[in-house]
C-alpha cells in the first residue's frame, strides 16, 4: 500500500483497496473480474479476449483477401499490405490460438484432474493480465508505429517483416518506424505470459491430481496441455532470446544480425524455427487434445488406443525438436543438412498418422451422434490430414525447393492452423459451452456455422495450393494481370467471405444461446470425464467433495458397466445420471481475490513503451512490476 | 517466494511441494535461455572484423593485446562460487532453526554476489575504455549480452537474498518456512552454475 501512502490520502485508498477486495471476494461487480483468481473466471476472460484479436485478425485477413481478389488489386499500397500480412499472422498465432488453447487449460485442467484450482492462482491471474496487456501493446503498434503520419494519413504503424520477422528486413536500415520495436518487445512480454501458464499447468498437472487420478487415468486432453505445457517453458526462452538480440541490434545498434561486421541473418532463422518448429505443435497438440475427448462421449466409445494416442503426442513433441531447418531448405544448408532433416519430417508424420487412424478408429462402430461438435471433430480430422500430407510433401527436398515461398505453403499451414487447430477449438466450444454457461448452443445455428465454415474453408485454401503451384509468390500485394492467378484469388476471396459469415452466425449463436438456449444439465452428453460430474455452470469451489477416481474414463464408469458382449447397460444404482452429491461448498476456502497480478503485468508494457520512446519509463514500469511482485508475495494468499 | 501454493491442498500428488517443482521447471527454461546465448557467443566467437579481441591477436598483420584480465576474472569467479557456499551454510543453519546463522550466511551470500557484480561493473567499464561495447564488433555484442544477462540473473538473486535477510531480520523465517531459503538457493546455485560454463567457455577456453 505504498502507492496509497505516497497518494496523500492513506486511508481513502486503502480503504478503497479493501472494499474492493471484498466486493471481490464476494463476487460481484466488475471488481470480481478484475481481481479474479478462479481458474475458470480467467478462462473466460482468456476466451473473450482471444477472440476479440481473432475478430481483429479476421478483418486483417479480409482486408488481404479483397487487396488480392484482382490482378493490380488497389485498396491498399505495399507497404500497407505487408504490415497487415504481418499483424495478421502475428495476432492469429499469438493473440488467438494460443490464448484460445489457454482458455481451454484454465476452464478445464482443474475441472478434468479433480482439483479446486491451478496450482498458483494468482501466477494465473498475471499470465492473462500479461496476455491482454502485451497484445494490446502489440495493436498499439498500429497506431503509434509509422512516425511518418497517423493512421488517417494512409500510414498505418505495425510491424512489416512478417510474422516470422526475418533479419535483415527487421533492421533499422530496412525497417525504419517503430513497428519492429512493438514486434520484438511485445512477442517478449507474449513470451512471459505464455511461460507462466506453462509452468503453472505443468505443476497443476502433475501435484494436483485427485486421488487415483494416475497419470494414464488422465484425459487425453490433460496429456496433450502437459506436452504443450512442456514445449511452451522450453521454447519460449529461444525466441526470447532471439527478440532481445533484434531489440540490442535496433535500439542499441548490437551485431547480432549486421552482415557488414560478420554478422549472420541465418543465426535469426535457427533460433526463430528452432523455437517455431514446437510453437507449430504447441499450437495443434491442444486440439489434438480436445478432439480426443470429443469423438469417444459422441460415439460413446472409449478413444481407441489410449496410451498410442498419448505416446504419439508426446513423441511428436520431442521429434519437434529436431525438423526445424525444413524452414530453411533454400537457405544452402547443404545436402546433408537438408537430407536429415527431410527425413526427420517425414518421421514426425508417423506418429501424427496414428493419431488419426485411433480417432476414426474411435468412430468406427460407435454409435455416433452428429452433431455441432462432433462436426467439427470430423472436419478437423479430415482437414488436417489434408495439411499434414501437404506438409509431408515438403519435406522432400527437391519439391520444396518449387514450393518454397509460394501460395502452396500459405494454403498447408492455413490446412493445419485454421482446419486443423480452428476446427479442433471449435469442436471444444460447442462440447464445453454448456459446462461453463449452463446452456446448449443452438444445434441449427451450430451446424449452419459448421457447414458455411466448412465449405468456406476450402473454397478459400484449396485455391492457394493451384495458386502456388502455378507459381504465385506469396507476400506480394498485387499481381499483373495475365499470370492466370485472376480466378483462382477471387475464388479465395469468395471463400474467405464465407468464412466471415460463418463466424457471424456463431456470434449469433452464443448470444441467442446465452439469452434463450435450452438449459444444460450437469451432464447433457453423457460425458466421460470429471466435468461433468458437477453442475453446469460449476460452482466456484468446483467439487464439493474431491473425486476418488478408480480408472480411466472414471464418470463412465460410474453410469455403465458391460454386459457380456461388450455392450455398455447403465448401472441400475444411481442411474445413469449419477452425480456427485453435491455439499453446498461451506467451509471450502478459496484463494483470496488480489489485484497484484494486474499491476505486476501492467508495469511490463510500461516497460516496453520506456525502451521505444524514453528510458524513463523503464524504470517506471520496473517500478510497477517490482511494487506488485513484492506486494504479491506479502499478501496472504487465502484469508 | 509466494506463499502458499493453493487451496489447502495438504499434500501434493507426487509429494513434491508445488513451488519447488514452478523453481525446477523455471530453472530447467533458463538453461535453454542462457544456451540460446551461450550458442551464439560460440557461433560468432572469433569471427569479429577488427579490435578489440578477447586475447592477444594479429589481426591483418597488425598485433592487438587481448582486454580479457584472465587472473581478475578468475579470482571474481571464485567469489561467486564462495557464495553457494554461503548459501549452503544459510539453508542449513536455517533447516536447524539457528536463525541468527541464517542472518548472517544470507548477507554473506549478498555481499558475495554484489562483490562479483562490482567486478564486473569494473571488467565492463576497463573493457569500454579499451573500446569494446556492445557495437564495436561482434566479440563486444556477444560478450556484453551474455554475461550482462547473468549479472542481471545475479542482481534479481542478490535482490531475493537481501530480501529474505530482511525477512530474518524481523524473525519471520524459521525452520517451517525454510523452503523460502531452500528456493531462493536453488536460484543462486543455478546462477553460478552457469557463470562456471560462460567464465570456461568464454575466458579459459580460447581458440589457438
């Protein structure tokens, strides 16, 4: 409470702290959100942001889409295109699928492994605020980046080297506003929020455990955020390391990328691939995860091969360790560089094939209910294997050596993110919407989204892959016409506004859903796992009593057991909607509310800010952070 | 130092306390952190085009003498190693409820590490009157940001050192909350560990 003391008015304002606090701890008003420690509170918080950027990123895409719909395309200049290129990639990897896969560990890991929160609550609270806080610092950009003139001035600021950030583009000399600067630093302060996530799901993961909750007891799910987990605490200090040294080049004119004094621009794709390579799976291996849950409870049929599907995600992420310079084929590694690791790309196939064959393995025989979710669990399947054989096909060598820096690979990595990861996360949404809401989204609307998305999606990319084998480059802002590319982008374009209108149709959803959807019961798909033995929407506690958990698929389990064929009868006792009897959760003692998180993180754009423009304010937002860390490790942690 | 890591969770699935295993993970990201450095440094070690050089060079044809002081750097290694002696000390005294040894090995800890970052205050201000900075060549970038971001890890650990000296000071540190000292330790071992692997691969080992 230094803050307040050096305020002048002490007692105001630790007064006005404490009620605060209490209207926290009570859970009401904006306050509680503010300085909410509950892991599914966060979640939401996570999932709204993430897919506000997502809308954000959208509109960058469309903008892309219509610049391009026609050779000699005049809605935007190049130097316009490329910063919208870059924010699009940048916002879509970091601001959406991560953050999204984010929420997805916050509502669910605790729910799924028995236990009342994370691990560190309040370490929780500061990844999101750091989350929010850094990407916003990162959309500033386009606003305060191009000194040249504001953003009426036709001169849009933002980053412009792409989303990968190649040096030397990122170097002064070629990049000369403040795009890079909000780039480098603000992927750093990314970098903080995705690392403490990662620590704190590993450790909730692995200390967390309800009893009996072994650790091939755990959902698929729960698996594939551990791995994630993983790859996320031992990537990020790569490109941490890899953005400071662009940060020294260009503030405080370092060597590390300065060919003129011996120099190498290759250092910065090592690192940047050595880091990207995992940050592909960190951002698949989550959907993977929920895909996994979502085809056993809609085929009522446990996930065929459990410890196989396991195993391979695992396996996929120590192989991810080891394809990075398939990025970098045409850079003249050499041919025995480039023969190993063709071959190491082709070996991560493996085990991400036998992932696939367990999912429709999964399906075959069940007795299947198509819907929403289950759709996109489907479509996710079949459009990522899609991607993941157009990426096999770059792996050879000579192939890629054609394909390298054409449409062919703008349309693979859209199969993998957008068909692939997308898909996974929306099949999550709709199966876990009722968990956190308490209502059904509205099956029509869902199926409309799916079906538009769906044919949308590959209206949009399968046109990139004839795109890029006739030679398309991508990266560019217009094409003359007479290349033959006219079609093929309209028909993009076309695709990419249905995709728009699907994504509006799910807004439409979860609004109409959250007003007049039918109501959820604890239970409403018979479900599998823990979740859904507590009601919908989950009390703060969440488990009145802690689960004993006694095999996999425990909440099964409970509802069925086999007859001699094999064949799944309810269990008379109970029923088959069993639930945990539930206390009215006194006496449980939750973590308290604080709002050190948040001012902990507010200090690290301030920082960011203090090295593009005055130093000062480094030393100011240090200041902050170091305020809210000490404060944070003086408050008590539950009253 | 955060206190209590959840819920009343009274015990953890695998026994290990909550923050000792954030502390391992941490730990275990910082060393692809200070690899990532440490990868570079070797990559550009002796590619620089022109002085100052770390040793005694001839460099087209004209001699230069090296800045590195070999014998001044060793003895402020030695220094640092000194203080994971302290701080082993600290953590005993403490797991033994002696908190006046506690007192005293934490600030002899602190005094060690800030000793080694006056050292290196000192080595960096020689090395820039002798024109290296971190613009000179690609020695002096190297150099400077690898071993600048360990003395920053050794400044945040000499931080959280003076910070529990206070915390003993006013007695708030016994046997039972031992793990504070045993946490802020591993943090200070980890630091010196790799200040050992930077002082050979950067000082002792030099490319003939």
């Amino acid at each position: 409470m230094a803050g307040a003391a050096l305020a002048g008015r002490p007692v105001s304002m630790v007064e006005a702290v404490r009620r605060a606090r209490q209207a926290a701890a009570s859970y009401r008003g904006i306050w509680s959100w503010v300085a909410t420690v509950d892991h599914k509170r966060i979640g939401m918080l996570y999932a709204v942001t993430a897919f506000t950027f997502f809308l954000i990123g959208g509109i960058e895409a469309l903008i892309i889409r219509l610049q391009l719909a026609q050779p000699a395309g005049g809605l935007v200049d190049s130097d316009q295109y490329s910063r919208l290129f870059t924010m699009h990639g940048t916002t879509m990897v970091f601001l959406v699928v991560m953050p999204l896969s984010a929420a997805f560990f916050n509502l669910l890991i605790p729910l799924m492994i028995g236990a009342r929160d994370v691990a560190f609550p309040r370490l929780n609270a500061f990844s999101y605020w750091v989350f929010l806080f850094g990407g916003l610092f990162m959309t500033a950009s386009f606003f305060t980046g191009n000194p040249a003139g504001g953003f009426f001035q036709g001169k849009l600021g933002a980053p412009d080297a792409g989303w990968f950030g190649y040096a030397p583009l990122t170097l002064t000399k070629f990049s000369a506003g403040h795009g890079i600067d909000y780039w480098a630093l603000g992927l750093i302060i990314l970098g903080v929020s995705s690392m403490a996530g990662g620590f704190n799901f590993i450790v909730t993961i692995i200390n967390m455990r309800a009893p009996g909750m072994t650790l091939f007891r755990m959902p698929v799910f729960v698996w594939m955020t551990l791995v994630t987990s993983f790859l996320i605490v031992l990537a990020m200090p790569i490109i941490t390391v890899a953005l400071f040294q662009l940060m020294f080049d260009r503030t405080f004119g370092a060597n590390f990328f300065n060919v003129a004094e011996g120099g190498t621009p290759l250092l910065w794709q090592h690192m940047f691939w050595l880091f990207g390579h995992p940050e592909v799976y960190i951002l698949v291996l989550p959907a993977m995860g929920i895909v996994s849950e979502v085809l056993p409870t809609f085929s009522r049929k446990p996930l065929f091969g459990y410890p196989f599907v396991v195993f391979s995600g695992t396996a996929i992420a120590f192989m991810s360790w080891g394809v990075w310079a398939h990025h970098m084929y045409t850079t003249g590694l050499g041919s025995v560089a480039n023969a190993a690791f063709g071959v190491s790309t082709i070996l991560i196939a493996v085990p991400t094939g036998v992932k696939i064959f367990n999912w429709m393995a999964t399906l075959y025989g069940g007795s299947i209910k198509l819907n929403t979710s289950l759709l996109f669990a489907v479509g996710f399947i079949a459009m990522f294997t899609v991607g993941g054989l157009t990426g096999v096909t770059h792996s050879i060598v000579p192939s890629d050596y054609q394909q390298q820096d054409t449409y062919y690979i703008v349309a693979h990595f859209h199969q993998v993110l957008v068909g692939g990861a997308l898909f996974g996360l929306f099949a999550g949404i709709y199966y876990w919407f009722p968990k956190f809401s308490g209502k059904l989204l509205n099956e029509k609307l869902g199926q409309a989204h799916f079906w538009l998305m769906m044919i949308g999606f590959n209206v949009t990319f399968q046109p990139m892959m004839i795109l890029g084998l006739l030679g398309m480059p991508r990266r560019i802002q217009s094409y003359p016409d007479g290349m033959g590319w006219g079609l093929w982008n309209m028909v993009a374009t076309v695709g990419a506004l249905a995709i728009a209108v699907s994504i509006m149709v799910f807004m439409v959803n979860i609004v109409y859903s959250m007003i007049r959807g039918e109501k959820a019961g604890a239970d409403p798909w018979d479900g599998r796992t823990l979740e859904w033995t507590i009601p919908s929407p989950p009390p703060a506690y969440n488990f009145a009593e802690i689960p004993q958990v006694r095999a996999l698929d425990d909440f099964w389990h409970r509802k069925y057991a086999e007859n001699e064929s094999g064949v799944p009868v309810p269990v008379v006792a109970g029923g088959a909607y069993a639930e945990e009897p539930h206390g009215d959760g006194h006496g449980i003692h939750l973590p308290s509310p604080s709002f050190m998180p948040l001012i902990a993180a507010f200090g690290l754009p301030i920082i960011g800010f203090g090295f593009i423009y005055d130093y000062a304010l480094v030393a100011a937002g240090a200041m902050i952070t170091l305020f809210g860390l000490y404060a944070w490790a003086l408050e008590p942690a539950s009253e | 130092m955060q206190h209590a890591p959840a819920v009343h969770q009274a015990e953890t699935s695998t026994g290990i306390d909550n923050r000792k295993l954030l502390m391992w993970l941490f730990l275990a990201s910082e060393c692809l952190f200070f690899g990532g450095l440490i990868g570079t440094y070797l990559l550009y070690r002796n590619r620089s085009e022109g002085p100052p050089f770390p040793t005694d060079t001839v460099y087209n044809g004209v001699p230069y003498s090296g800045v590195f002081d070999i014998p001044f750097t060793s003895i402020s290694a030695f220094v640092l190693l000194m203080s994971s002696v302290s701080m082993v000390l600290a953590l005993a005294a403490i797991q033994r409820n002696d908190k006046r040894g506690l007192r005293a090995w934490l600030l002899c800890t602190a005094l060690l590490g800030m000793t080694f970052l006056a050292g290196q205050a000192f080595e960096f201000t020689e090395f820039y009157r002798e024109g290296l900075t971190v613009h000179s060549n690609l020695f002096g970038t190297t150099f400077f940001v690898l071993t600048g971001f360990h003395g920053a890890h050794v400044s945040v650990g000499v931080l959280i050192l003076l910070s529990l000296w206070v915390m003993a000071l006013r007695g708030k540190i016994s046997a039972k909350e031992s793990l504070n000292v045993e946490l802020a330790g591993l943090y200070w071992h980890f630091v010196d560990v790799v200040w050992i692997v930077i002082f050979t691969v950067v000082y002792l080992i030099q490319p003939t």
